[in-house]
C-alpha cells in the first residue's frame, strides 16, 4: 500500500526500461508513483505492467505535463536526445519541486564512449535552463536496469547524487536507499560529469567481460544509510 506520508514521485520516460524499473522499486516501496511518458495510452500501460508485477494497484500513467503537476518529485528517465525538449514541455510544473535528471549524454551507436555536450555536464544544463526556482539533482545514471524489476537481486552498483542544492540532495539519497540503493553525496551539478561519463565505461566493460550490469561502489567512507 502507499504510505501516505512520502511524497508523490512522477517518472518521465517510466516506459522506458530504466524509468520503468526505478518506478517499480519505489512503488514496491510504497511510494505513490506516476508514470509519464509523451501519451497517456503509452504511460497507462507501463503502469499497467508494473502493477501486475506488484500483484495491486501501485502506480497509474499520465502524459509527461500532467504527471509532472502531479507530483512532487519528478524524475526525468528520457534518453539524451529527448532530455531538453521534455523538460521545456513539463516547466511550468517543476517550480518548488526537485528533478532528479538521470540523463546520460549517450550518442549512438558509440555509447561505450564518452561523449559530453561541451564537455560539461548535460543534467547542469537543466538547471541553467529552469533557474534556481527548480532543485535539480542528478542520480541513478549508473544503475543499469538489467535488475531491477527483480527483486530478489540486489544492486551492487552505488549512487552518486550532485546537486547544487544540499538538500535535495539528501532527499534523493533517501530515495535509493529506500530502494535499497547505496548512494552518496559528491558534490555539486558540475560533478555531475563524471556519473554521466561513467555510465558509458561502464558500458564498454559489459561488452568487454561479457556481463549485464557491471557498476561502481565507493571504498574507505562507512556507510550512511
């Protein structure tokens, strides 16, 4: 069931493998969930999908502004290429609210290599386009969905959150570990290059070794979550 308390959590792009499978743990977790995707028929049978996975209703679709109004944390799960465009059509819902951008600067079909938009970072780019009215965070860009809708398989890979804003920051890594998702701080959006990098070596060690989900975690700090 939904626990009343924790805040409403809209995943656009929730059609999507990785925007489906993080919907799912947080629905699993009780959180209410709201898939968005560019049609509400395409966002409805996500939700339908994930809700026969829970065994009852744990997420509904909407299209991508609707669920965006809805609620109060949006989590943007659309590829690279649709990343801009989807934020300018949700906007004028995210004033007050923390978007957690997962984008990954990916251009096939080289995505083994890291491809940077100006070499900088492409989730500090939204918050330089929506203003300080919008707490961006980025999260979850090295989690590869492969496991996620399985949830007898533990995650190994960890999280790197950066947001310019403390935080929101710490909401979101309340967020992973409420899924049972290591995740840590470092730093702000500019450090966000590096989980955006990242995800294509990871990428090129999967194809490499022949592995599904390879991931990182980070040594010498105890855990805090």
């Amino acid at each position: 069931m939904h626990d009343e308390s924790r805040p409403v959590i809209a995943v656009l792009g929730g059609s999507g493998k990785e925007g489906s499978g993080l919907a799912f743990r947080w629905a699993h977790a009780g959180f209410p969930v709201i898939i968005g995707s560019r049609t509400a028929e395409k966002a409805e049978q996500a939700a339908r999908e994930i809700n026969e996975l829970l065994g009852r209703d744990g997420a509904r679709g909407l299209d991508n502004p609707a669920a965006a109004a809805a609620a109060s944390i949006v989590v943007l799960t659309v590829p690279f290429a649709a990343q801009r465009q989807t934020v300018e059509d949700v906007r004028h819902a995210l004033a007050g609210k923390i978007l957690v951008d997962v984008t990954v600067p990916l251009v096939p079909p080289k995505v083994s290599r890291v491809q940077l938009p100006g070499g900088r970072s492409a989730v500090e780019a939204m918050q330089d386009l929506l203003g300080d009215e919008v707490k961006v965070v980025s999260a979850f860009q090295n989690i590869s969905a492969h496991h996620l809708k399985d949830l007898n398989h533990k995650i190994e890979c960890e999280v790197l959150v950066c947001s310019n804003d403390r935080a929101s920051a710490d909401t979101v890594i309340g967020l992973a570990s409420a899924i049972g998702l290591g995740a840590w701080y470092a730093g702000v959006l500019a450090n966000s290059v590096v989980a955006e990098a990242l995800t294509s070596v990871l990428i090129a060690i999967n194809q490499r070794y022949k592995v599904p989900a390879s991931g990182i975690r980070i040594t010498g700090v105890p855990k805090q979550n």
